[in-house]
C-alpha cells in the first residue's frame, strides 16, 4: 500500500511538472503586457553581460519571445521546435528571441553550446528583473507574440508546436496583417 502511495505521489508531481514550471514568485507588477498595445519596453542581459534595450531587438519584425528555464521539462522539450522555428522564418523579417530565466548564466550557455541555439538568447538571472516584474511571467515556459509595430498580440503558456507549417502560416499572416488571423469556419 505504501509502493502505491508513493507512485501515485510521484505522478501527480511529475505531471504537475509537465504541466508548466514555476518560479514559485507569483505576484502581478504594474506596467504589464496588454493585449493590442505596445509592447513595454524593457532591459534585457545578454549571456556576456551587455544591457540591450527590448525596442531595439524587436524593431520591424514579428517577435517570438520564449521565456524559459534549462530546468524546465516543457521548456526543453519545445526547444527543437523553437530552433526550427527560427531557421524556417526569415530574419529580416522574424526574431526568435530567448529570455533565460536560469540563475546561473553558465547554464544557459552550455545548453546554448549543447543545442546549437541559433536565435539570440538573454538572461534574467532567477526570472526578477524582466520575467516576473516586467512581463508577469512565472510559469515556464511563455512565449509573447510582438508584432512587426511592436504590439503585443498574444502568450503561449506551456509547449507549442512552433515549426508547424500551420504556425508558420500563422507567423506569416501576423507579418503581413499585425494581427493573429482568425481560424477557418467550420464548413468553410
């Protein structure tokens, strides 16, 4: 009986685990993302320690910015997904952009090396400066949806197929409209 209990323990947690990480850190901070508005602009480490203003990488292209841990099972486990993503996409008109919410930045630069992550990746040392504080993030991962004028569109929580040819017709629509197209109509 007790073998059962510990199993049945085990589950609930590892499915608690798939489900989404969390930081643990769950309050709201004023100046959050708005659906339709403009992105807020914040400050953003990359992994050799330079401040980057967030307007400055997501001007004129449609933004995927994934918020993620190494730790984080989901996180990972989307991560092909993501690298796909950003090779099948333009640049000049498509950023993939990572925000590391690890606390050790070596970390995030040996999964980078591991991986061979080939999007820009910054830090936010515990999820404090950017990830909790700034974007209301404290469950991994999330991606935002920015369009090419800089609003937010959109957040993705948990996994995604991100290098569907349907999300990448999707992408491509948010490029030439601003906007998430509408889903087909049944029957249509």
């Amino acid at each position: 009986m007790a073998n059962v209990m510990k199993q049945l323990l085990w589950v609930s947690v590892l499915a608690i685990a798939l489900a989404s990480c969390s930081s643990g850190s769950e309050q709201q901070a004023g100046g959050l993302p708005v659906k339709g508005k403009a992105m807020p602009e914040f400050q953003m480490s990359s992994l050799d320690g330079k401040q980057v203003k967030s307007h400055s990488q997501f001007a004129g292209k449609v933004i995927i910015l994934n918020v993620w841990a190494t730790w984080c099972p989901p996180c990972r486990k989307e991560m092909p997904d993501l690298i796909r993503l950003s090779r099948l996409l333009p640049a000049n008109k498509f950023a993939v952009i990572g925000l590391s919410v690890d606390n050790s930045a070596d970390d995030v630069r040996a999964f980078i090396k591991q991986y061979h992550i080939p999007y820009p990746m910054f830090w936010d040392q515990g999820g404090q400066q950017v990830a909790g504080s700034r974007l209301g993030t404290f469950k991994y991962p999330e991606t935002y949806i920015i369009n090419r004028r800089g609003v937010y569109l959109d957040k993705i929580i948990g996994g995604f197929p991100w290098a569907s040819p349907r999300t990448v017709a999707i992408m491509n629509a948010i490029y030439k409209t601003g906007k998430i197209p509408e889903p087909p109509k049944k029957g249509a």
